[in-house]
C-alpha cells in the first residue's frame, strides 16, 4: 500500500516562484509514489478573509490552475475542496478539546501572522478571532482526517505540523491509539528571496514573480530587481552575491552560464542591463511551458471544475472512514 500524502495550499493569491521552488517541485516529485491528497484550504483562508468570501472563491479555480500548470496530474494528486468535507469541521471540535489556548498563542507561525495582520487583528492582536487563534486545530483536522503519514511544506508550517503531532499523541493516550503522527516533508530549497532582496517572496511584500505573469511584467519586475548597491558604472567589478538578477540566474539559467555571469560580474566584465535581459530571457522560457500547460485550463474551465469535483468526493469517501474510527474510539459512535 502507497503511503498517504496530504497538504494543503490556502486560495488567496496565484503561485509565484517561491511556490514553485518551495513546496511546488517537491509535489511534483512526490506524485509518482504516494497517494497524494491536495486539499484547497478555503475555510482556512477564510479565517483571516472571513470580510472577502469572492477573493477566496475566484482563488479556488486559480490555484487548482497553477498547480496544474506546474504539472501535477490530476490522475495521480487528489485535488479538493476543504469546506465541502465537513468532517473536517467535525474533527476541529473534538481536538479543540485537547489543546490548551495558551499553546496555541504560543505557537510561532500563528503569532508572526497576528502580527502581520494589524489591520485585521489589531496593533498588538487584541482583536483576534476564535477562529483564526485556532486554525492550527482545523489544520491538524485536514491532515488527521485523511491519515495523512507525510505533509510536504515549507519549514514556516513546522509549528503547525507539531501542533497536529501534540494532539494526535493526546488522543491516542486518551481514547487509545487511532490517528497516526505525520512526518514533515521539508523542500531543499525552503525559501526563495525576493526581487528587492527580501528574505522572503510574498504577495504582500510586492517582490513576487507569479508563474502567470507575462513577459512584460517579467520584464518590469527584473528591470527593478536589486544589484550590488556598490555597482555604479557598468564596468565595475561587483559581488554577484549580493545582487538578485545573480540569485534568479542560478534558479532559471544553467549551471555553466551561471559560472560565466558570476565570473563576468566580479570582473566588471558585464553590465546589470545586459545581464537583466538575459535573466528575462531565461526566466519567460522558464514560465512559457508553465503558461502553455495553464491555457488548457483556462479555455475550458470545466475542467477544473470536474477535477476538483471527483477529488472532493474520493476525499469525502476517505474522510468519512477515518471519522467512524474516531466517533468509535471517543465513544460517540451512536
Ligand atoms: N497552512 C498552510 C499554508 O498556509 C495550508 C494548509 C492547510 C496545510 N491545511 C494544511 C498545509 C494541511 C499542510 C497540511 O500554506
């Protein structure tokens, strides 16, 4: 029997490379020998867009695109809808029971976001809701609710992954052993800088190249990235350390050529113009089978709306098996 697989992803913006590179390829490697669930974590992404229910709906499509795009095969990943398995829901309750509320303020990941979302939650999180102190309970749901032994991500979701194994320890010493305790499964690159340098790529930091974008925006957002600040003329000789153009090089170009750039740059053998328009060219050949493989999709979204569908409804078949275990063991089996 394959080994099960579950992640999640919340719809609330396109992929952009640090998908890719992070969690993205490890999805696509892994597809070929695990029985991989995919949950599109709606109810997830409501906890902190409760106010903006058409962006979370309009994502659902949009990432099940991207992540089709990137290649996974809908014969081999089981894509589905988080708020159509109501057991998950169900299980949230029951482990809600089991995990302390100053755990859960404790948790690393949850109080980064708190803080992030000043507007939402308030300037020092006074105004944070019930549900999203306790999404890292809903997540342990998701993954508990389909036995899920292996859950790739990137090493920002290791708290919420030892959450989930906190609890699965408590209800197995409590209502005898039921859940399985899932593995992190960490990418080897866990984090991709952004163009202004930025420790992280992200939607709300602006520095995000998306894996739909064109080649203009391609074009603009490279134009902008940062180059090593002590560059000034062309033929200076720089640090292609600190320069991002470099960085995206060594993700999109060849190993050799990237020898060569890096070379060149120290050198002062090579201009940030000329070596901006050839990282654009590499980086739109890059997106271009991405975008191909995209457009399929996008001229007939029925597609999706079928994948999605029968991926729903194996998941509900599993979920449902997994939740009489559990009414069975806290004895509410009735
Ligand atoms: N919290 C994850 C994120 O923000 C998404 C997610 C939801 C998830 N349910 C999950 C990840 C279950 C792993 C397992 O990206």
């Amino acid at each position: 029997m394959k080994k099960t697989i579950l992640t999640g992803l919340r719809p609330t913006g396109n992929l952009h490379l640090g998908h890719f590179f992070g969690a993205g390829q490890n999805y696509i490697k892994l597809q070929d020998d695990y029985q991989f669930y995919l949950e599109i974590a709606d109810v997830q992404a409501l906890t902190d867009n409760f106010n903006n229910p058409e962006k979370v709906r309009k994502n659902v499509k949009e990432i099940t695109a991207d992540l089709l795009a990137i290649g996974l095969n809908p014969e081999k990943v089981n894509f589905f809808i988080q708020s159509q398995i109501p057991e998950i829901a169900e299980l949230t309750v029951f482990y809600s029971n089991l995990v302390t509320v100053s755990r859960l303020q404790r948790n690393p990941t949850v109080k980064a976001e708190i803080a992030q979302k000043k507007e939402l939650f308030g300037e020092k999180g006074e105004s944070i809701t019930y549900g999203f102190l306790g999404y890292p309970v809903s997540q342990a749901a998701d993954i508990t609710a389909f036995d899920g032994e292996l859950v790739p991500v990137g090493d920002d979701q290791l708290p919420l992954l030892e959450q989930c194994r906190e609890i699965v320890r408590k209800f197995n010493a409590i209502y005898g052993v039921t859940l399985k305790e899932p593995t992190p499964y960490l990418s080897k690159t866990t984090r991709i800088k952004g163009l202004d340098g930025n420790e992280k790529m992200g939607k709300s930091l602006g520095n995000a190249i998306y894996l739909i974008d064109e080649e203009e925006t391609v074009t603009k957002k490279i134009m902008g990235a940062v180059t090593d600040p002590e560059k000034i003329k062309k033929d200076d000789p720089a640090n292609p350390e600190k320069c991002m153009v470099y960085y995206y090089h060594n993700l999109v170009n060849s190993e050799e050529n990237c020898r060569l750039v890096c070379e060149e740059c120290k050198k002062g053998a090579r201009g940030c113009v000329a070596c901006k328009k050839e990282l654009i060219t590499h980086m739109n050949e890059f997106l271009k089978p991405i975008q191909e493989r995209r457009k399929k999709y996008e001229e007939n979204p029925e597609l999706i709306e079928e994948i999605l569908k029968k991926g729903t409804e194996k998941a509900k078949e599993k979920a449902r098996m997994q939740m009489k275990k559990v009414k069975e063991a806290m004895k509410i089996d009735y």
